[in-house]
C-alpha cells in the first residue's frame, strides 16, 4: 500500500481551527510544522506545493500561468507565455474590493468575461475564460521581457488603486495593463470591477515526480495549478466528477479516490482548495465549516485504513481576516507506524521521503 499526503490549501491561518480529528491524529500519531515558501518566492499554492513535492527552489516557476493552461491542454508554443486573469471587484475610488469578484453573480462573471474578451484579442492576445473569477492570457513573449515584466497578485494587495497593481516593465506589460484599464470601462455596466492579469510564465521544465523520489506518483485535484503541476511532473492525475476546487466539492468522493489509488500507486497527493477560496473571501465561518468537513469526510476515512500511511498539511497560510496569503511555518498531522511525538520545525521538501521512507531500523 502507498501513502497518501492530503494538503489543505490555505489551512494554516495562525487564527484558524482545526478539526478535531487532526487533533487526535497529531496526538496519537506525530506532528509538526514545515517551512514550504523558498526564499525569493511569493508565498502563494505554486512553490509552496512543488516544495512539498520535493521540488528545489531552482527548478520551481516564479509564476503559475503556463501550468494552469498545461491544466486546461492550453499549448504554449516556443515563444510564448500565459498570464493568470482575475476578474477583480473595485470600490467607488477605484481601489480592489475583492481579488475574486465577490460581489457579483455566476452569470455576471461570465458576462464580465465576455465583455473583457474582445480587448485582449484586439491586442493580439489569445483569451480563455476558465471557471467563476479566472481566465488565462496567451501572449507572444521574449522571454527577456517576460523577466522583466513585474505584476502584482490580486490576494496580496486588496485595498490598493488598480491603477498601481497593472503589469509594468515594457512594452507587453504596457499592452497587459491597457487591456486592464479598457476592462474596467467595459465592465462598468456591471458595477465596479476589471480583469487584472497577473503571474506570467512560459512553459515550465519540472522534474519528473518518479525520478526524484524513485515512486508511482498520483495526484488527485481540480484546482487548475494542482492540476497543471502534477501533469508537468508526469504524475497520473485523477479529477472526481463533482470535485469543484472550492468548499462545495464532493469530499468524500476525493478522500474514496485517494484510498483506492493508494493500493496502486506508491504516493498519492490529495489537494484541497476550499479553505483558501473562502479565506480569499474572507469568510471565515465558512473556511470552519469547510474544515470540519475535511476531519469528518477526509481524515476521518482515511484513518479508518489502519496500513496506510498518512499526512495532512497545508502549504500556505490564507488569512480569513485579510485573505492574504502568510508563510509561516505550516502545521502538518502524521501517522505512520513507528513514528510518534512532535517532530518539530520540518523542511517542507522533505515531506514525501517522511511519509513514505521507512525508518531506519524498521
């Protein structure tokens, strides 16, 4: 039987709450923290998630673009790069309300996209809109350019001018920030908002997942960056049928999955995402709720397969006051026969060889 390591995405907010049966696995089993946010990296799912995967800060992307259209078989050609689009809320003075267009409604959102569409592709830019509040940008890019490109994640600075958060540093940046401002006059029919690109990148070059660990990786998600990471590193991916990438998936349906690929494969990574979406939302009785979900329907059943060896983290902090993203030290819950206790402050690259090595003398 492999093992299974369950990361919560957003979890580790310093004021957050645990479930219960974390709680007792941490105190039947062992526990501890991991530090996943390389040095020189924005603290956001990307890095900190490829450095529970054991990936070294030198291969990691500095933005998430490219693997979230690898997730949708979005091709990016030699040349070229995608940037993520949020489509952001403003207040009346024009500064961001919401990083994930709270406030309007599924059919709004969609509409804002249709709305936003033209102007990308009047500049000669390849537009997709995804789900809810996200779209992708494919841009021709010199990939000296793209260096030099600086943008700015919606999450991280909620409260400031969208006029100070447009791309900048030459001339594509130049065009990606005047689609921006042209956004925001053509979504003015639907109240205050814009599309804000963001996190630019070309196609990525990540280990495989079973030449760095020497296993069969699996991965088991829907969040499009999740999703668009384990492909790049040749894991299996699985995607439930009724799994959303928000607190409304089929946990349940994720957990079931995860165990029975756990007797096929020798490492399986179950992500989930609902905790930070409602951090980002700045919800946090809904982050709770979300998270006694995830002790009754995905650790308690887990646990119930007394063979398998287990971990539950989270990658990042996503705080339910502010819904920025925090990188403090990340609390993570194991039980695996042998190992017992508080384990202490962990490299999260670390993690996979943790629950899956066997200890010596074993």
């Amino acid at each position: 039987m492999g093992a299974v390591m369950v990361i919560v995405d957003g979890m580790g907010d310093i004021l957050s709450f645990y479930p219960p049966e974390l709680v007792q696995m941490g105190k039947r089993g062992a526990y501890g923290a991991f530090c996943t946010c390389p040095q020189g990296f924005s603290v956001d799912t990307l890095p900190c998630v490829l450095t529970l995967l054991g990936v070294s800060s030198s291969r990691i992307p500095q933005g998430r673009g490219a693997l979230e259209a690898a997730a949708r078989d979005i091709p990016l050609s030699q040349g070229e790069a995608a940037f993520r689009c949020n489509l952001v809320t403003l207040d009346g003075e024009g500064r961001l309300a919401s990083s994930c267009g709270e406030g309007l409604t599924a059919a709004e959102k969609r509409r804002a996209f249709t709305l936003a569409a033209p102007i990308f592709r009047e500049a000669g830019m390849q537009f997709f809109p995804l789900e809810d509040y996200r779209a992708l940008v494919i841009v021709k890019a010199d990939p000296r350019e793209l260096k030099n490109i600086r943008t700015y994640r919606p999450h991280a600075h909620l409260g400031e001018p969208l006029s100070a958060l447009l791309p900048r540093g030459g001339g594509l940046a130049e065009r990606l920030a005047a689609c921006g401002v042209k956004s925001q006059k053509a979504l003015a029919p639907l109240g205050h908002g814009a599309v804000l690109p963001w996190d630019g990148a070309g196609a990525p070059s990540l280990p495989r997942f079973s030449s760095l660990h020497g296993l069969k990786g699996a991965a088991v998600c829907r969040t499009d960056v999740v999703q668009g990471l384990a492909k790049a590193m040749q894991m299996d991916l699985f995607v439930p049928s009724h799994a959303t990438g928000d607190v409304d998936t089929d946990l349940a349906e994720k957990a079931g999955m995860a165990a029975r690929l756990s007797e096929a494969y020798d490492f399986v990574l179950l992500h989930l995402n609902g905790a930070d979406e409602a951090s980002h939302r700045r919800n946090r009785e809904e982050k709770e709720k979300f998270l006694r979900r995830v002790g009754k329907q995905v650790v308690s059943p887990l646990l119930l397969r007394e063979e398998l060896p287990l971990l539950v983290c989270s990658d990042h902090s996503t705080m339910a006051a502010t819904g920025e993203h925090r990188s403090h030290p990340q609390p993570f819950f194991l039980r695996k026969m042998g190992v017992k206790g508080n384990l202490g402050l962990l490299s999260g690259k670390g993690a996979v060889e943790l629950v899956t090595e066997q200890r010596k003398g074993e």
